[in-house]
C-alpha cells in the first residue's frame, strides 16, 4: 500500500508514535508518505519506503500567522495524486483531521478516493479539545473520519464525554496490539 502520515515533528508521543508506525510499516513493504513542516526526529531516512515531503509555509505580510492548515491541505492533494496514496493517517486531532476532511473532498472532485484514519493522542482532546471554540471543528472532523483510533480507553472515554462522536473509536494502546 501507499499510505500517508500527517504528525507532528516533535518529541511529544503522537510524534514518535507516527514514526514508529510508519517506521514498521514501511518494514513490511508498504510505502510510507510522512508529511509535516520539519522531518520527525525519530525518522531516518535509510529505508527504501520511506518518504518525507516537508510542508512550506512561507511568510506573507497579510497574515499574523501563517496558514499552515491549508498549505499542509495543498501537500496531501498532491502527495495523494502524485504517489497514489491509498489511505492517509492523521495524528492528532487539532489541526490533522479537519485538514484531512478538506484534502479528502478536494481529491472527491478530481475523482479520487483517499479514506482517512485519525488517530487521538491525548491532548488533542483533553487541553487543546477543552477550548470551546474549537469543538465544533473537532466533532465534525472526527464524525468524517473514515476510521477513529484512539491510544487508551480512558482517552476513548474522555472524548465520547467531551464530544458528540458517532463515529466508532477502537482503541490501539499506543500502536500495540495484543494477540
């Protein structure tokens, strides 16, 4: 499969469990697409299926802050089309879902298919979910995504409490399944 992933680069587990799925992915010969502003510290690059394609946000005058959600929206369109992804998972709920759905229904217009998956990681929901004003946001991309998983069950928990979900969440211990 050719499978994109959207993470943050950093140090902070939804990072480093990111790469690390990637990372096994791509073990077991699938194609593995990471998109992100800065390469994740815990990918090399020394493993023939494994890809990086870094989103540039470039600084205009008109904007306080960079648009950021819509360029990375621009780069899955265009990593999707030109690698043929065949399904992408975002980490993190804020801002990866909602950029998902975006990049999901502009490849909807050219014909393609690209289901996603979003993974919870914890403060996405629990500090950053908290903040009303992005409730509605969160609710609605996590109703699209194709698939919920979640890294615990008191996370699970915590965001069919928080936020109206119907979509099913399945609980992956931080990528860890159990035979």
């Amino acid at each position: 499969m050719n499978i994109g992933i959207v993470c943050f680069p950093t140090y902070g587990g939804s990072g480093v469990v990111a790469t690390e799925l990637g990372k096994a992915l791509a073990k077991r010969g699938h194609k593995v697409h990471f998109m992100s502003y800065s390469q994740p510290f815990r990918l090399n690059l020394f493993d023939e299926n494994l890809f990086f394609h870094e989103v540039s946000v470039n600084d205009y005058p008109l904007f306080d802050y960079p648009p950021y959600e819509s360029v990375l929206a621009s780069k899955i369109v265009d990593v999707a089309v030109y690698e043929q992804l065949d399904i992408l998972h975002v980490h993190y709920a804020i801002p990866h879902a909602s950029v998902a759905y975006t990049a999901q229904e502009i490849l909807k217009s050219k014909k393609i298919k690209l289901p996603y998956v979003t993974t919870l990681h914890g403060t996405d929901i629990t500090l950053v979910g908290r903040d009303p004003s992005f409730e509605p946001v969160i609710r609605f991309s996590l109703n699209h995504s194709n698939a919920i998983t979640s890294v615990s069950e008191s996370l699970k928990k915590e965001t069919l409490k928080t936020f109206k979900i119907d979509n099913k969440i399945s609980v992956i211990p931080n990528f860890y399944k159990y035979r």
